[in-house]
C-alpha cells in the first residue's frame, strides 16, 4: 500500500501597518510602483493580524489553488494581483527545486490557502497589506525560501502596495526605487520595534459611513488632475522621509508628531485639490484633530494624528504620555468599546474638572464607535496554528 | 457777517464682490501685493451694499479726520491702512490744488466720514472689500479726482487687498503685478455685468461659529509654511486665471464652474497645508459640496460652490438654472430667512418626491441659518443719500 502523498503546511500572521509618511499615487499600476517613498510603524500582531496558512500537496492535483479569506472562498483567478504572488513564489521555489534534485517540487502542486483576519472589515482598517505580507510570509516559509524580508517585499508590493511594508516590523520605509521594472521598489527597516519600544498606536474607528472612493482609485484620480501633488512628491516628502528617519533615530517625538501630522495634511490636501475633489476627513475627523491639538496645547506634542484613505482617526503617543493621552480620550469615549481594562494612573481631566465639553469634543464623542489600543510590534511570525 | 465755511459732502455705495479664482497670499504685506491674480464676480448693490458718506470742512478744524463705521466712532490713526488711503487721496487733490490756485484746498480740510453697511457681520462676509471701496470711491468725488477706477484701485487695494475688485462693476481681475512698489497691481474690468447678466449668487450662511484665524494672519502662514502653495502660485492659479477670462469671454458656464470648483478646492487644500493646518471648511460647508454635486449630476453644471476664508457656501448659478438650484435648495433650506417672495417656475423635486433627505441634505438643512439672493452688479453709483 503506498504512503498518501505528504501535504506541506506553514502558518504565519502579519501586522497591520499605519504610514506616518504616506503613500498616495502609482507610477506603475502593474506593478505597484509609487510615485513617492513612505515609511509606516509595524502595529502589534498580539493587537492586530492578519493569520495564513499555506499548504500545497501534490494530492492536491488536478485541482487548481485555492484561497478562503475569512470563511468565504474567493476567486484567485479574478485576482491578477494574488496571481502575480503566487507566480513569483513558485519561481523562486522552482529556481531552488532546479539547483537541488533532492528538494520536492513543491512548486508544481496546487496550493491550498486559508487565511483570516483578527479585527472587523468595519474597523475600516485595510486589511490588504497584512493579508498579503502573510500570503508571502507564509508560502516563503512552505516554500523554504531563503530570501530576506526585502527581497519578498518585491513580491508582496505585487500585491498591495503597503503589504511591503508589513514584512518587517518596527519602523519601516518603502523606497520608491527608480527602475522601471520596480527591482528597486522594496521595503527597508529603519529601526526595530526595539529601538523605540515606547511607540503607541490609538485607532478610532467612527461609525460606519458610506465608502468614499478606493485608494487605488482616489490615488489615480489624483494623479491625473492635482496641480499641487508634484509638489508633494518631489519636495514635501523627500524632506518628510528625511525628517521622520532622523526623528526616529534620535527618538524625537516632537519632530515625529510634527511630521506625522504634516504628511497627513498634505495627503489630505492634494486629495482635496484633485478633480472630482476627494474628501476622506469627515466632520469627527476634524473634531480628533481639534482635540489632538487641545491635548497638545501650544508648547508640546503629546501626541499625532494621522488619516489614511478614510475618516478614522489614528492617534500615535509614546508610553510615558499615555496617562495624558489616552486618559483624556478615554475619559471622552468611555462608552465606546475596546478599551484594555482600566489601571491606574490615567488623569481624568474632563471628568475631574467638570467642565463643559467643547464641540469638538462632542462631535468626536458622539461619532466614534470603538478604539482598537496598539503599539509598535514586529516582523510576521510563524505559528503552530494551522487554519487548514 | 461771514458765510460760515461750506461743508464739501459726497456719498457713494460699493459693492460685495466674491472671488471666482482666490486671492490667498501677500508678497508684500505694508503695501497689500498679492503673491497670485484673482478675480471676481460683483455682486449687485441692490442686495449688498456698504454705504458712505465723506465730507471735509475748513469749518472742521483743529479737529482730526473721523470715521463713525455702522453707528461706531473709529480709531483712525489706529488703522495703518485707512491712514494710508486716505494720505494717497489727500496728495491726489493736493497736486490738483497746486496745478489750479482756483480749486478749494479741501486737501488740508479735515474729513468727516461715516459709512455702514447693509449686510448683518453675522452673514460672515468679508465687509472690508467693499467698505474700502466705497471709503476711496466717496472721497475721490469728493475730491472731483479725475482717476479711473483703475488708477483708485491701487489706493483702495492698500485698504483692503480685495477692495480693489470693488470699484468695478461685473466681472473683475485683480493683477498681481510685479512692480516692487506696487504701481501695476490693480484691478481691470474683465467684462460687464451686461456682457453675462444672467449670473446668480446665492449665500449661504452658516450657523453661527467660533471664528477661524483672519484671513490676513491665515494666508501669512501659508506663505510661510505650505510646501504646495508655491504650486498654487505659479502653476494653478495663472491656469485658472486664463481659464476663468475664456469662460466669462465665451459666457462659457461650464468652465466658469469647474474652474470656479476647482480654485475653491485648491485655495483650501493649501490651507489645509499650512501649518498649524486651517480648516476653514465645516461638515456644513462639505454637505453644500455633496448637495451642488447632487444637483448638478454627472453630465452637467448647475451650479458651483466657493468659499472664501470661512464656512459659508457660495453658490453660482445662472439664471437658467434658477428653477434647478434655487428650487432644490429652497425646499430644503425653507425655513431659513432670506428667501425672495415665492414666484412660478420652481420645481420643488424633494417635497413632491417625497424622498428621504441624504445625510449631506440633512446637514445642510440643520446648519444654515440664512440666505442671500444676489446677481451679477455694477460699479459703485454715487448717491444722493448722505449719511452725514
């Protein structure tokens, strides 16, 4: 009786990243080439994952791969960008599987994919770039390959953009490289979790809203009709990412805060001035900001926010602050959900003083539903928990 | 016995004017040089209107100049910039006086001035454009000076930037210049009022809110801090400017409202640039915007939105589209004061639908607290009503 062909299996979960330099505009929409380098902090996996599993078996034959995305199985062939993953995968493997007759050939079976997210589609998170850093994440490790994070992000850029950025942790920069077949295009730590551990990340997700445009979409429209966007890409950025690399080097917040808000500002500003206009910021957008500036005073930042292609807030804080910070926030939002438990230490100013609330203070209030409390975290991870 | 000493009197109206292309930005902030052209749209002083009387008397000394603004006495020599219209118009009837000994020497007469204006501060305009104007306008009949109106401009321009598109009628340029001591910056009629007579304006006025920085400390900080103003400067607005003269040229309303759109946007996205950011705009202002998207559809202009620094929408519509734009928003903002007399001719599409209002229609619905009608109007008129 023959043996039952073995199935390989690897697993691995994948952090969401926030940019405090942004990403906004292709110059390659093929191959995901952005018109401008960005630099995010990897957020914790024990917070916020993404979690993959990845086997292959040639028992698998005649079927095709296969992928389930939280319960629901999808179309791999509708989706040229997971093609263009797997394709470079199974290339690397074949070129590995040619040099050493010894190795299976992992490379010609068919792949059988799960993978699931830990935090809800209505936390408005995008969810694509630790989806796809843990699709590659994890067909690298079942595959063997013994390729750096930097050499997969080529791969996992494929798929989404900012999924380069969520193969390392830490603080992460995506240089946007000058080839044009993008083999310079990768993402590179600028430091690890570790050289700046005290790095939080507070989300407030508002309530659901209808969906403005895509990113992909919005990114194009802007592109193509905003005067003031070559402007963002050729002087205001080069000089964020130098600034945010020195602030993160020399563990500056101040110049952090700065710059984080800054950059956010003028994505949002060349989203304004593009054609139709694009409005992410809605009027509890604006109201975080207002308080994020009420907590900062007028002497020092305390803490940032920052705005990706949505309205939920994201405030960023280093530890020593958090009484202050997330002390008055959760004193604002204590109805909403999400909050760790309570602990000691947190000033209640509001509640204290009695005061009256402000209208920003209102308006963020009544329009948050949750926060999700993070902190800077590393790489992905390989894990014993298979999903298949 | 001797004649008591005549009392020279001259009273003039002016009139609000709302800029289609922005002026945002001072190069020279003593002499009011602006950084960009723009240009404007007069409105009709039959519904806005500043009001001035100027008078001088040799009777009047040893008094000094006065200025009595809505009921209130100024402080004259506390206003740099009325001290420095009223020193240019002075030495204008001066060299009158010198070239004709026969010409009273009103010149070295004190003025007694008094104006008011006929819009509530509570509408939120900007009532030095059109107070400045109506100041220059009364004291140079006053004086019989022979300028144009071009020539005045750059007197009224060291009042108030933007007053000086208020001593035309119709539709108005303001050219930057770039004479060092300011001689060619001035305004130049594009057209008439009766070239395009058919040009509505329709102010929206927001509920009353916590004023934004001024606009005179606003645009110093983006002058100084926005990376993409410098876009704005050189490459949008000298686009927009030859755009905007083609459309009113052509009578062409199609690109009068995207052009106009489009600077609005461009204006506030390099606010929102500057640093410490300004948000001129609200939740109410953003819900005019969705509302004008709605009315005019995919295909078409209805209408155009702009804002100038603060909230309050201003829509311009042709008198074509009344039944449209008037209409919609006329069953929508019923209840606010301002409207004209019902007439025929307006469709009322959300009653007699009986639809659901979107969230943008309740926005604006609930955050609007009056309304201005106007139209396309003339130059300042002289008026035999004094004030004094």
């Amino acid at each position: 009786m023959a043996s039952s062909p073995t199935i390989y299996r690897s697993s691995t979960t994948a952090p969401v990243n926030i940019a405090v330099v942004k990403y906004w505009g292709k110059r390659d929409t093929v191959l995901n080439l952005p018109t401008n380098s960005s630099l995010s902090v990897t957020l914790s996996q024990g917070d916020l994952r993404a979690h993959t599993t990845a086997t292959c078996s040639e028992s698998y034959s005649p079927q095709p791969d296969s992928l389930v995305l939280n319960g629901q199985p999808e179309d791999i062939q509708a989706s040229k960008r997971t093609l263009a993953c797997l394709l470079s995968l199974r290339s690397l493997r074949a070129k590995l599987e040619s040099a050493d007759s010894s190795l299976p050939k992992l490379s010609s079976y068919p792949l059988r994919i799960a993978s699931k997210n830990n935090f809800p589609t209505a936390a408005g998170l995008a969810s694509s770039a630790a989806g796809f850093a843990a699709l590659v994440r994890a067909i690298a490790d079942l595959y063997e390959l013994p390729h750096t994070p930097e050499q997969l992000s080529l791969i996992a850029r494929q798929g989404s953009g900012s999924a380069c950025r969520s193969l390392m942790g830490g603080y992460v920069a995506w240089r946007a490289g000058i080839q044009e077949d993008g083999s310079d295009s990768m993402a590179q730590e600028v430091a690890p979790a570790s050289h700046w551990p005290e790095m939080r990340a507070l989300i407030l997700v508002v309530s659901a809203e209808k969906k403005a445009i895509s990113s992909t979409a919005g990114m194009q429209v802007t592109v193509k009709t905003s005067d003031l966007f070559k402007s963002r890409v050729e002087q205001t950025v080069p000089k964020h990412m130098t600034l945010m690399e020195q602030a993160i080097r020399e563990r500056d917040f101040q110049l952090f805060a700065e710059v984080t808000m800054r950059d956010s500002n003028s994505f949002h500003a060349v989203c304004r001035d593009s054609w139709p206009p694009i409005d992410y910021l809605n009027d509890v957008s604006l109201a975080a900001c207002r308080v994020v500036e009420a907590i900062n005073g007028d002497g020092k930042y305390y803490c940032a926010y920052t705005f990706d292609a949505g309205p939920n807030p994201v405030i960023y804080y280093l530890e020593g602050a958090a009484a202050k910070v997330e002390g008055t926030l959760r004193v604002l939002l204590h109805h909403v959900e999400g909050w760790p438990p309570s602990h000691a230490g947190f000033t209640q100013p509001l509640a204290e003083s009695g005061k009256e609330l402000t209208k920003a203070e209102r308006t963020l209030a009544a329009g948050i539903s949750r926060v999700i409390c993070s902190r800077v975290g590393g790489a992905p991870e390989r894990t014993s928990e298979h999903l298949l």
